[in-house]
C-alpha cells in the first residue's frame, strides 16, 4: 500500500470503497486463474492492425485465418510436449519446489500439516487441497507450502495438480480444426435469411483521418508521464507535492 500511495494518495480510498474481494485475488469469493488483464484482446487487436481497416468480410476471413494458424500451432505444441503438466505449470512447479526448500514441516494430524518458514506459518490440508495462504485453493495447483508437506509425505505431487494444466487438456482444447470458408455462391442460406435487408449505422461520420490508437487509459498516460520539478512518474510538475525540492 505504501508503493501505491506514492503514486497517488487517492488509490487507497478507492481501492478500500469498492472493497478487498473485488481487487484482491486472497478476497475473491469466485475462481479466477492469476492477474486479470487486458493483454489477450490487445494482442489480439495487434494482430488485426491491418485487416481492421478492410471490408467486413475481409476482416472476417482474416480472423478465421488467424485462428486456424494458432489452432494449428498449439496443437502441434502440445503434441510435442512430454511432460504430464504444460510447460508453464511445469516451470510454476518447479518455481515453488525451490521456495519450499527452506520450510519445515510439521503434522497436525494424517491430513493437515504445518509449515514453518522463520516467524510465518501456514497450515495445509491435504485431503482438503488448501492452504492457509489461499494459493493452492484458488491456482489449483501446490503452493511451495503444499509442496513442502508432499516432498515430506513421499507423494506424487501430480495428484494434486487440476486437470485444467494437463498435457492432454491442452490437447483438448485444439482438438478442433478451423476449416476455410468455401465461396459464397456456393451456400446453402435460408431464404428468410436472404430477405433481411441490412441498412448501414444511421451516424454521422466525422470528419477528418478516423482514429487508430487506442484511448490511453489513466494508469498508461501516469506511467509515461515524469514530473518537471522532482523527476518522478505519476504527475506532473502542477500536481506536484513534493515540498523539498523547488
């Protein structure tokens, strides 16, 4: 929090207005896998740069291309994959198993145990695939706490990992082939359908070159902007409050 308000005092408010369960991951009464972003329809948005200013169809065809390409390549990704988990679970895996080297392991019962790291713990619960810090429950795959208590216990580690990181769930899911589209003349549409009229938006175009970028959000424009009175990023030199410096 103390990072946040030296970006901007008002964050914490907000952030304590709209609630802890809809900003924290740990809070969140529903499933969600890592941090929430934007990127995959901006890298989608990236891909079509160029095809997003041809006709409609066009733009259609392109996207239908487009995914047939990445169908293709994962499937062949996953085809050649050996390992039982995909490769990004895999290395997340391995990421927490060197976390958990430093931890001590003591059981509470047959099925919960407690970890230990310097002044922390945590307290798993095999049979229960949970643990104190809300990782193992809401990733579905072993924290390096869970890991700890399976390395101890001689278990086999991919019994507790979701089927959701499996090699053959990712197969699964481009399992499928996207075909091409043969020519229109060829199809076979229902004449309901051939009687709808489409009519263009009823708007006014502007006048001008039409926008291409994207609107910045807040948090893009305060990232690249730099103050003129302190040097640091976030405001600038009207907004500034740093009273040391003039």
């Amino acid at each position: 929090m103390s990072e946040l308000d030296s970006l901007d005092i008002r964050v914490r408010p907000y952030l304590q207005q709209v609630g802890y369960h809809k900003w924290s991951r740990y809070h969140c009464k529903n499933n969600r896998y890592s941090t929430m972003t934007s990127n995959i329809a901006e890298s989608l948005n990236a891909a079509n740069l160029a095809a997003r200013e041809l006709p409609i169809t066009t733009l259609m065809e392109s996207l239908r291309a487009l995914i047939q390409q990445w169908t293709y390549t994962n499937r062949k990704k996953a085809q050649k994959t050996t390992t039982f988990l995909t490769p990004t679970a895999e290395k997340k895996l391995v990421d927490n198993f060197v976390e958990s080297l430093t931890e001590n392991v003591k059981p509470i019962n047959e099925t919960m145990f407690e970890v230990i790291e310097l002044t922390r713990s945590w307290v798993i619960n095999l049979k229960e695939k949970t643990c104190s810090c809300n990782r193992f429950q809401l990733d579905e795959l072993p924290c390096a706490h869970a890991l700890a208590v399976i390395k101890e216990m001689n278990l086999n580690v991919y019994n507790y990992c979701s089927g959701y990181y499996t090699t053959r769930t990712w197969l699964e899911t481009y399992n499928g082939s996207t075909y091409p589209v043969h020519n229109h003349t060829t199809w076979d549409v229902p004449q309901n359908i051939k009687d709808i009229i489409v009519l263009p938006p009823n708007q006014k175009i502007r006048s001008g070159r039409p926008r291409k970028r994207r609107f910045l959000s807040e948090w893009d424009t305060k990232k690249h902007n730099r103050c003129g009175k302190c040097g640091q990023h976030g405001h600038n030199r009207k907004t500034c409050n740093n009273q040391a410096i003039k």
